[in-house]
C-alpha cells in the first residue's frame, strides 16, 4: 500500500511540474499567437498586453501540487524506513 501511495504522491510532484512548464510556455506563446491573428485579420489595433494571461492562480495550485506531493512522500519514505527497522 505504501508503494502505491509513495506513486501518488511523487505523480502529484511531476504534475505540478508540468503544470509550470505549460504555464510557462503559454505565457510566452500567446502574445506571439495574438500579433500572428492581428497580423492575419488585419483590423484594429495590436497590444500585447491583451494577449497576457494571469496564469497566477494556477501556478499557485502547481505550487501545491509540488509541495502536498514532497512532503507525503518524505512522510511516507520514512515511515517504510520505521517498519523495516523494527
């Protein structure tokens, strides 16, 4: 059962990772994306401010995600290191 719950906890720290990584990307590909579709519809007037997106909150819960995760897993890894002790 540890096994698996030590599996959860470090998929918990590779998906807030990912998470940041993506949110990363997105942010830096987005306003290149938004000039790219102003460029193609050729109307009104570009500002790369409207193509920022607040990715603040979800970074926050990858955050999370990365701490819950290592905490549950060093929490785990020691007390399989209590059982097979004893």
């Amino acid at each position: 059962m540890n096994k698996v719950l030590f599996f959860f906890s470090n998929l918990l720290v590779i998906l807030g990772v990912c998470t940041l990584f993506v949110t990363g990307i997105l942010s830096k590909i987005l306003p290149m994306l938004g000039r790219a579709a102003y460029q193609a519809a050729a109307a009104g007037s570009y500002s790369q401010e409207d193509y920022i997106v607040n990715f603040t909150t979800i970074n926050i819960f990858a955050f999370l995600l990365i701490a819950i995760g290592a905490v549950s897993s060093y929490l785990i890894y020691k007390q399989v290191l209590v059982e097979t002790e004893v």
